[in-house]
C-alpha cells in the first residue's frame, strides 16, 4: 500500500502485512477537478484551489499532531488510472481502515458551532451518513474521530455513539465494535445500506465487501442490479444464514399482499435475490435463528436456480404458498419470516418462483412436524408465466381508416405491438398496472377532440369481464394523465361505450375472435351520442390542485435553495477567516523554531564546557580514591595493633570501639568482613549488621524467623534496624521493614536521631517519602443535579458554596456542607465552561460557549448582566481580589477586563497566535495571565493591558494558569500532559511536574501556596508539592475537571467533577504533611538538591500512589 509521509507530503510504499503506524481520512468527494489525484501528489502538486488540498493538508497536520508518521487518503495513494490496482484496492478498503492507528472523519457540510445533539443539527442530516463507502468507514476503524468544516473535532465514534445509532440505525455494539460484524445477520446488515448511495450504481454492491468479509472482481458497466446479484451469491458461498432472503418486507410485515400480484393462474416472475440494498429497508430487526433441523443445509445458485431447503406453509383460504425461513424479529422469537412462492405446475414438481412485487411477511412459527423440503427457486424474472392462453386485444387499422380515425398511443407501452396491431393483455402487471387499458385514436382533423378507448379487466384471464368505456380528451392531454384517474367502480357506473367530438360518433365493440383474441370493433353511429364524456374536462378541477401543489412545492424548495446558498456564502466566509488564522499560526510557530534553535545553539556551547569540567572533576575524584584506598589499609593496620578479635575483659570489641568513636572507616572494614567479629552482645548484632549493609536477603530470612527484634536498640548507640538502614540509604531493607507496620520512624537514639531524620540529614529523599504517612484522603460526599456533563466547579471564598456549569446549559449553586442544590441558574444557549466566584462571594460569574458571560447574584441566583463583546466561544473567567473586575478567555484569541458592577468592557488584550483557553488575576489584581492555544502564557499588566511577559516551554495547548498567594508564582496544564511552575518575575521555569497520561486541562494553588492540584482527562486528579514539585497523593476517583477554586478557603477540601457528578475529598491528611514542620525542613533541603538549570530538569516522582 501506498502512505503519505506527513512530514515530506511525498507518497512511499509499504508491504500490505508489514505497514508502519498511519492515519486514514474519510470524506465524502467535492467536484472531481478539485480532488487531489495519485498523479498530483506523485507530482508534486498538493495546493491547487478546491476543498482536495484542504482535506490533504489539514488531515497530514492532524495526523502530525498526533505523533502519526502517515496518512493515506484515497483519491491520492490510489492510481484509479490501473484498473487492477483499483480492484486490489476495492477489496483491501475494510482491512486497510481497520489497521489505521486512528480514522478523520471530514463532515465537510458541517459548520463550526453546530451542536450534534439537536435536532436541527446539520451533523444529524450530513451527507457522509448517506454515501455507501462511509458505512464501511464508520464500522472498520477501532478509533474515529469526527471534524467539521473547519476541521475542529466534534466528537469521537465513542462519544457520539448513540447520536450515530439514530441516525444510521446501526446498533450500537457494532458501531463500537464490541461485537464482531459477522454476528450480526446478513440482513440487519444489508440494511444498514438501504438508505445509502453511490456516484456509480455498482458501487453500492462493491462498497460492501469488508462489511461481508469476501472479495470479488470489479465489472463497472455491468449495471448495480447484476453487481448486487454477484454479491449475494458471493455471501451465499460463505454462510448458510438465509436470511439473505427476507428482503421486501413492508413497514405492516404481517399483511401480504399476495393475492394482487398471483392472480388465478396468472402471475410474474420475480427474482429470488433482492435487487439493491434498499429492498431490505425494513430488513433491521431481522435475525437469525437457530437451524435445529438440517443444520449442514446451503444455499447455492445452480442451473438458474437457488437450491434450498425450506418448510413450505399454504394459507387454506387463499392457497398462497410461503417459504419459512429460519430467521425473524429480533424482539418476538414467535415468529419467522416467510417469503411468497408460487409453483410452476408446467415444470418439476419442486420448481417454484417468486413472483414478482410480493411481499416477504412475518408468520407465526410452525411447529415442530413441519419438515423442510429441497426446492428449486428461479433465480430471474424474465418471463411471464400462465397455465392457460394468454389473452389479446385486435384492431384493424383499415376499419378505423375508413371512419377517419388512426390510433395513436397505448398505455401501458408495453402492451402494444404495433406490427401485429396487437394488444397483448397479459403484460399489464408487469407495471404494477390497476388492470386498465387505454388506447388512442385521432381524426385527421385540426382541433377535433381525441377517442380514448378505456379496456378494464376485472380477471387478467378471462374474456367474459371485460368493461369498455369510450371518452374524449383535448389533443394536448397525454394519456398518462388519465391513466388510473377512473378506477372501475367508476367505469361501472358509467358503462359509457360510445362518444362524439362533433365530427365523428364512435360506438366500440368488443367481439370474441377465434383463440384467446378479442376484436376491437369500431361502428360510425347516424348521431351524436346522448352524452359524451370529455376526460380533459373532467380531470380539469384535479389538475388544478396538482399545479398549486406543485407551485408552492417548488417555492418551498427555492427558498431552501435561498438558504443553503446564503449558508455556503457564510461557511466560505469562515473559512477563509480560518484561513487566515492559520497562516498568522504557521508564521508564528516559524518564529518560534528560529527563536528554539538559537537557544539549542547556546546549550549545545554550554553543555560542551559543562562535559568538559566534569572530565576534569573525574580525575580530580580518582585521585582522591587512591588516597582513601591507602588511608583505608593504614587504618586497617592501626586497628589490629589495639584490639584483638576476642574482645576486652568486659566483652568490650572492635565494633563497639569504632562505633563509640564513630569512625566510619573503621565500622566499614569490620562490616567489609576484614575482621573477623564475634559481638559480644548476639541479640542485635545480626539485625544491626543486615541493616548497617543493607542484606536484603538476610533481613528477609530473619523476618521470617523472628520479628520480635525489630524494635530492638544496640547498646552503644541506642539505633534500631530501621535507623542503621535509614542512615546509611538502604532503601529496599526500609521497604521491607516498614511494611511489617511493627517500626517506628520517630524512635529516637541516644543523640535524639530518628529514622526519618537521619534520612533528612543525609539527603535520602527516596527513603524520605516511604515514611511519609500512607492514609488516603477520604472521598466525602457526590453531589448530582445535572443532566449532562459537568465542565467546571468552584468554591466561593468563604467556602460555603459550590457553583457548577454543565453541558446542559445550566449552572447550579449548592451548599458545600450539605450537598444541597439551592439554585439552578439558567440563560445560556451553550455549554457553560467555566465558573467562578468574586472574592466577597456576592457574585457568580459563568463563561459559556455561546460567546457571553453572565454575572449572578449568589444570594437570589438572579442574572445582573450578560457580558456580549467576543466573537468566539468564551472558555475561562474570573474575579480580581477587589472584585471590581472581570477578566474572560475566549476562543478568539483575545482577554477582555469588564466592569462588574456595569458588565461594562474596559479592555481587550490581543497578542496570542491561538484561542485562550484559560485567564487569572494575581492576588494583588495587577497582573493577569493567560494560557492559550498558541503553546504559551502571557503576563499582562491589567491597567495597561501591556504584555510583560511571554512563557516558553509547552509543546501543546495551555488550557489553565494560576497564581499562587504571594503572586511570585504562575502553574501552568497543558495537553502536552504536563504541569509547570513559573517565576512569575522573570519567567523561568522552575519545575516541570510529570504524571499524567492524557491532556492536563485544569490547574489550582491552595489559598496557602502549599499545596497544586492538577485534574486530567485520563480521570485522575493529583495533588503536588509546590516547593519541591512531588506528586504527594492520586485521586483515581474522578478528575478536578476546569475549577477555578478546587481547594476550600482552608485547603483541607478539594472539588473536582467526574462525568455528570460533582465530587469533594476531604485532603487534611495531605495537607497537615506539607504544613508539618519536619516537611518543611524537608522541602527546604530537598529545594537545594535541585539542579540549577531547574527549567530543564522535569521531575517524575510519587511519594504514595504518584
């Protein structure tokens, strides 16, 4: 297969069974001179005007954003010009969307700004639900993401699985893939096609292939019926499922309609294959059953016949025969679909046709005596069958000549040999006809009025029935207008069998003939008929209404045409707008490359000096181990000069001198086993020397005998195992001793020393955080009131309400210790995407998608303004700490200041490249910062609106800034899934918190600076250090969703939402620990520990669960 590389936009090819990780876009085609072909991209020509290079370029940038390496579309990596390729491609289309890392669905009809879930959303109506490749489209990919026009993305196959459902009919467990398509019948899934349509009629066979799961060659010009026909005997090769059968079922499945199309002995061949996808239309709920009896029976075409087995039922009172198939309702397992058979008496006696127009029905299912049967079922409808004469109608031309009259046209058309002069009876059903005849004569005579002879037939084979009625019409009337208009109770009652147009006085009579022929008798009456019938006249009234109809149908339709026009001039309008923005994009992010590699320049320089120094340190560091190594031998000597390994009269020793003097050599050689140690005192000497070592193993196997000794102390220096372990860094003997929960950490030594300090002293962070406490935070209460998606929570700043903004339109105040909802504030037409409240709590400020922000009283829950000014959806808001003002992020790149006592807007800062998606003030209202899709946060002076500062570093979307208390410090969430600490001042990056595995999008200080919590959408919320930038605790509950205010005043209560629910944790536990004064002597020596060039360094680190 061929693939677009995303980088060079140039095609390369890969073997089928081997292809490297791509993207694959799905689209319904534009004009063909627009669409990008095989040889243009081959070319080099992949920007010509049209929506083609649009899709082109947009779906690469996508699948680049996505880390995807390469795309393929198929108008470019299909040479359509090879007429094999096209074949080999046709039949590899399913399993090519199924390998793609992830599928762009381009619903190029629908704007930006339409909402799926209503019910007048162009999503709902787009033309890509109706084109029959998508269907395969839609169900291969295992991820689909869906764009608009403007290729925002508007949702996944995920997220929109029940709008989908709805619109397509597909049920959602194939829709999602979580049942294989084959499980599904053969009819459910013929029709999930019925609706559909291609540009060429054979297409609408070959676009199900994949979804069948069998190949076949391409013959375009065969015509979409014999395409449609190859198809299902394809399928009939692979699976003994006949409900391949149980096609033209009506909407009223239980009444047939047999007795209209066999009458008597006289009936249609029909075909016993359906003849397109949309005769199984109302095929959806049909399902296998299961085959108890003859379960090994196949369906296969032989000699122009479908041989099958099947139990045969005939209707007592009317002798229809059906053929009971093992397939039925899904939801009434009572009954099965029976499908209209008549036998052909002329031929074996198991020979049978379906005749044609027919309807398959629903029928009780039969019992359990009733056999299935070998028969032979015609497979085409080609002619017409009668056990007895079929029957004519003649004139004689020469006999009308001779009146002045010549006939002129017959309808049916068909029914008329005009070499024979003969008019053949039988063919009326072929057109569904009610059983009429018309036939018409002309006078050679300027403006006389035509003869239009009516022949009703009440029984297709008999001749004793037949009714005659004899009417004038105006030379301008076409018969096919009074066709059908006088059904036979009509012709009846008028029996009307002459009629005169001033010139001639016609009488008709029909005569018997030799055989099955009747003759139509033209006689001259002397004077006129007592009355004639003008049919012109009589559909005169009915014509009438037909025209008003139609004038205003096609009124109603050019109005619509008015709409789309002025709809399309608006999305031209859009784009180009987006075009534009685009472009503005490309040249900044161009800017920013130069602005990189002039800095990747100046680390290159500097961390070649720094590799330079470090050399120089390393020999520096040889030389002093070759001291020590000396210095290490001379103690050795000293050592044994003194002591002897027996010990002193009072059981004094080695170990105890070398620890009484604490010299750290001489207890290393003694541990080393350089000499050999009998301690006098065996009750901890064992646990102490494990300890001091860090033996894992010998740790293991004495907790395994003994763990009474645990908390046993030396006697010189009063240290448990767990303090020598702590001292000397030996992480994994700590582990293991803290698990037994039978330690103490704060057990203090002759010197006052403990565990945890002396792991502080010595800098063993790592031992540090096992120590710290285990408990989690508590999840406290769920609050639940919306009926969709919940996008933002808040505390107010006395912590005694909660304000929610939901996709449902609304937002909701509640009482934070309760649970209570107290309000409901609705006027948004959108989703709200943000709250927050003023610091004095009175007000509650809300963002929301349909470009506006309200203000409402917290008290009353009434709106006191409705800020209007952005052109685009408005993500973030908030208050300053004076409350006077209102800053709004908004998705047309600009910041606004409005005043909150008049909604009045004093400022708009512009300087972002992308949408902002987030805004905050600093605790003293004199800076704002704004995070934006352009990958950066800016500082703005709030009374000049002047931008300080711009901050560097993201490789995606900011979507949340904050600052801290003091305003010294800015965090910043992107959908880069990392979190970042900012000098607010100079704009250094201080640290770069890592943990999340999916776009960070919301980020929070504690009222007390100590405490970040960060909320991502893979449903996690963490809660890091700020001093030291460590995850402390992972909330697997639920997210913190978009907060403006996640911590209570306090900061011992943290608010996040999860789906539809609002949820609050009490965190005391975490933030007692940061507050400790043993953590913060901690954080203040682990702050020294971190490199200078912190911008740089990211740090990955969880204490419990991080």
């Amino acid at each position: 297969m061929r693939l677009i590389n995303t980088e060079t936009l140039k095609l390369e090819e890969f073997s089928d069974d081997k292809p490297p990780s791509y993207a694959i876009l799905s689209h319904t085609w534009g004009p063909d001179f627009e669409e990008l072909t095989f040889s243009d991209v081959k070319n080099g020509i992949t920007d010509k005007p049209g929506i083609g290079s649009i899709k082109f370029r947009e779906c690469c940038k996508q699948a680049k954003a996505n880390s995807i390496n390469y795309a393929w579309i198929d108008t470019c990596c299909i040479d359509k010009a090879n007429l094999v390729e096209l074949g080999e491609a046709i039949n590899s289309m399913f399993r090519w969307y199924s390998l793609a890392t992830v599928c762009y669905a381009y619903l190029s009809d629908v704007p930006d700004g339409d909402d799926p879930s209503d019910q007048a959303s162009k999503f709902r109506t787009s033309r890509w639900f109706k084109r029959g490749w998508t269907l395969q489209e839609l169900l291969a990919p295992k991820h689909l993401r869906f764009y608009n026009s403007n290729w925002h993305c508007i949702g996944t196959k995920g997220s929109r699985s029940t709008l989908i459902q709805e619109i397509t009919q597909i049920p959602r467990q194939f829709i999602l893939g979580v049942a294989e398509l084959h499980t599904a019948s053969v009819a459910q899934r013929m029709s999930w096609a019925a609706r559909r349509e291609t540009k060429r009629a054979e297409d609408l066979a070959y676009c199900l292939l994949g979804i069948f799961g069998i190949t076949m060659p391409m013959i375009y010009g065969e015509g979409g019926k014999e395409a449609f026909f190859r198809l299902q005997e394809q399928i009939m090769k692979t699976t003994r499922d006949d409900s391949i059968l149980a096609w033209g079922l009506h909407k009223d499945s239980s009444i047939s309609n047999f007795q209209k199309f066999v009458g008597g002995d006289m009936f249609i061949y029909g075909d016993i294959l359906a003849a397109a996808p949309s005769d199984f239309e109302n095929s959806g709920h049909i399902v296998t059953r299961e085959q108890a009896t003859n379960p090994l029976h196949s369906l296969d075409i032989f000699g122009g016949s479908l041989r099958v087995y099947l139990p045969l039922l005939t209707i007592d009172n009317t002798s229809e025969t059906f053929g009971l198939l093992s397939c039925g309702p899904k939801l009434d397992t009572r009954q099965v679909t029976a499908i209209p058979l008549a036998k052909i008496t002329s031929a074996a006696a198991n020979e049978y046709v379906r005749p044609k127009g027919a309807s398959a029905i629903l029928h009780p299912k039969p019992s359990s005596d009733v056999l299935p049967e070998l028969i032979h079922v015609k497979k085409d409808g080609q002619k017409n069958i009668s056990t007895k004469n079929q029957q004519y109608l003649f004139y004689d031309e020469d006999v009308f000549a001779k009146i002045g009259l010549v006939i002129i046209d017959v309808v049916p058309r068909a029914c008329w040999d005009d070499q024979l002069t003969l008019i053949s009876q039988t063919n009326i059903l072929n057109n569904n006809d009610p059983g009429q005849i018309l036939i018409r004569f002309r006078q050679n005579k300027e403006q006389s009025l035509d003869f239009v002879i009516v022949i009703d037939f009440h029984q297709p084979n008999s001749r004793t029935d037949q009714l005659c009625c004899v009417f004038t019409c105006h030379r301008k009337t076409a018969l096919d207008e009074i066709a059908g208009k006088f059904d036979r109770k009509t012709l009846l009652a008028l029996r009307q069998a002459n009629a005169s147009n001033e010139h001639v006085h016609l009488r008709i009579e029909l005569e018997p003939m030799e055989g099955n022929i009747t003759s139509i008798t033209p006689k001259a009456m002397a004077s006129p008929s007592s009355y004639t019938i003008n049919a012109t006249m009589a559909l005169e009234n009915l014509d009438t209404v037909l025209v008003s109809t139609r004038l205003l149908w096609e009124r109603k339709k050019n109005d619509t045409y008015i709409k789309e026009l002025s709809q399309r001039a608006e999305d031209i309008k859009s784009r180009l707008g987006y075009i534009e923005e685009e472009r503005g994009a490309i040249e900044g992010e161009v800017k920013q490359l130069k602005a990189k590699k002039r800095l990747l320049v100046k680390e290159q320089q500097k961390k070649f000096q720094e590799m330079q120094r470090l050399e120089e340190k390393q020999g520096h560091m040889r030389k002093r181990q070759n001291e020590i190594a000396e210095r290490v031998v001379y103690k050795k000597k000293r050592l044994n000069e003194y002591y002897h390994t027996k010990g002193c009269e009072d059981g004094w020793t080695q170990l105890h001198s070398a620890m009484e003097i604490d010299d750290m050599d001489i207890m290393n050689l003694l541990f080393d086993g350089t000499t050999d140690i009998i301690a006098a005192d065996k009750r901890w000497a064992r646990w102490i020397t494990a300890s001091r070592k860090g033996n894992v193993d010998e740790i293991r196997s004495l907790l395994d005998t003994d763990e009474t000794e645990l908390e046993h102390k030396d006697g010189i220096f009063g240290r448990t195992p767990l303090a020598w372990a702590s001292m000397n860094g030996h992480r994994d003997v700590v582990k293991l001793l803290l698990d037994t929960e039978k330690v103490d950490i704060h057990s203090e030594d002759k010197y006052g020393g403990t565990p945890l300090r002396w792991a502080l002293e010595r800098g063993y962070y790592n031992i540090v955080q096992l120590m710290l406490p285990r408990d989690k935070p508590d999840f406290l209460r769920k609050l639940r009131g919306h009926i969709d998606f919940v996008c933002s929570v808040a505390f107010s700043h006395d912590s005694k309400l909660l304000a929610s903004g939901s996709e449902d339109f609304t937002a909701k105040l509640w009482d934070s210790t309760t649970g209570e909802c107290l309000n409901t504030l609705q006027g948004h037409n959108h989703n709200i995407e943000y709250v927050a409240f003023s610091h004095d709590s009175k007000l509650v400020a809300s963002a929301s998608y349909d470009k506006t922000i309200k203000l409402w009283d917290s008290t009353t829950g009434k709106c006191l303004h409705t800020c209007q000014g952005h052109s685009g959806g408005i993500q973030s808001v908030t208050f300053s700490h004076d409350s006077k003002l209102v800053a709004s992020a908004s998705l047309d790149s600009t910041i606004k200041l409005w005043n909150s006592t008049t909604g009045e807007c004093l400022n708009t800062f512009q300087g972002h490249n992308g949408s902002v998606y987030s805004v905050a003030f600093s605790h003293d209202s004199k800076l704002v910062a704004s995070g934006s899709g352009d990958s950066t946060i800016k500082l703005w002076d709030s009374t000049t609106g002047e931008c300080l500062h711009t901050f560097h570093g993201h490789s995606s979307i900011v979507c949340s800034a904050a600052f801290s208390h003091d305003s010294k410090l800015v965090a910043s969430a992107s959908c880069d899934t990392t979190i970042k600490l900012w000098d607010s001042t100079t704009g250094e990056c201080l640290h770069t918190f890592l943990g999340h595995s999916d776009f960070v999008c919301s980020v929070a200080f504690s009222h007390d600076s100590k405490l970040i919590a960060s909320g991502s959408e893979d449903g996690i919320a963490k809660l890091w250090a700020s001093t030291t930038g460590e995850c402390l605790y992972t909330l697997e509950d639920g997210y913190v969703g978009h907060c403006s205010a996640p911590f209570s005043h306090d900061s011992k209560l943290l608010v996040g939402v999860g789906g539809k629910d609002i949820l609050i944790w009490d965190i005391s536990i975490v933030h007692d620990l940061v507050t400790s004064s043993w953590y913060q002597d901690y954080s203040a020596a682990r702050a020294k520990e971190i490199p200078q060039e912190k911008s740089e360094k990211e740090i990955e680190t969880g204490i419990k669960n991080g």
